[in-house]
C-alpha cells in the first residue's frame, strides 16, 4: 500500500521529495522537534500510530524509539494550509531529542532585539 493519493496530492515537497514533520506534545503543545518525511514515511505514521521519519544523514527511515525507547505514539496529524508541513501531535515518551533532552528546544533561545 502506498500513501492515499488525495493526501499525496496535498503535499508539497522540496527538490529531494521531503516536507517538513514537526512533533508537538498533543496536551500540552510542547514543541518537541523537527524532523523529515516522505510520502512513504508518512504513510507508516497513519497506518501505525508510530511517529516514522526520513533521515537524511543515514539515508533510511526510522521509527521514533525503536532504539532509544523514547516513543512517539501518534493522536493526530495535519498539514498546514500551503501543504509544505506535517503537524504530528503525539505522545511522547522519555527524551524527544537525540541530545537526551525532552526537547530539541532546549538549548535556549535566542536574543530579540526590538525596536
């Protein structure tokens, strides 16, 4: 089975054929991270539940936690009105960064300077 048309048709992709996925905390709107897929990798997400990304530096896909156990169990997706991001709301267990922090946000924000 394949990623259902009508969703196909939405997406937007860049030159390499992936859209943006950002996964968020479904309760608390936590940003937890950004991430790559395809339209094989979002396929895997709807049909199991489990958060499945691109990785670009390793040239697969992965399932979030299959290694470290920090699973992302998927409550909704969406894309956004242009079609050129994935919204996963998902429960996150343990770290959502490979950092080992509970966001890929964590490092601190940086200086606004308004006028």
């Amino acid at each position: 089975m394949s990623l259902d048309p009508a969703i196909a048709a939405r997406l937007k992709r860049t030159a390499d054929g992936l859209v943006p996925a950002v996964a968020q905390q479904y309760d608390t709107g936590e940003v937890l991270m950004l991430a790559w897929m395809d339209d094989e990798a979002l396929h895997r997400t709807l049909t199991t539940g489990r958060a499945t990304y691109w990785s670009r530096s390793r040239g697969e896909y992965w399932v979030k936690g299959d290694t470290s156990g920090h699973v992302q169990h998927v409550k909704s997706v969406a894309l956004d009105c242009d079609g050129d991001t994935i919204l996963l709301k998902v429960d996150q267990t343990g770290a959502a960064c490979h950092t080992g922090d509970r966001t890929c946000f964590d490092a601190g924000e940086l200086t606004v300077n308004s006028a």
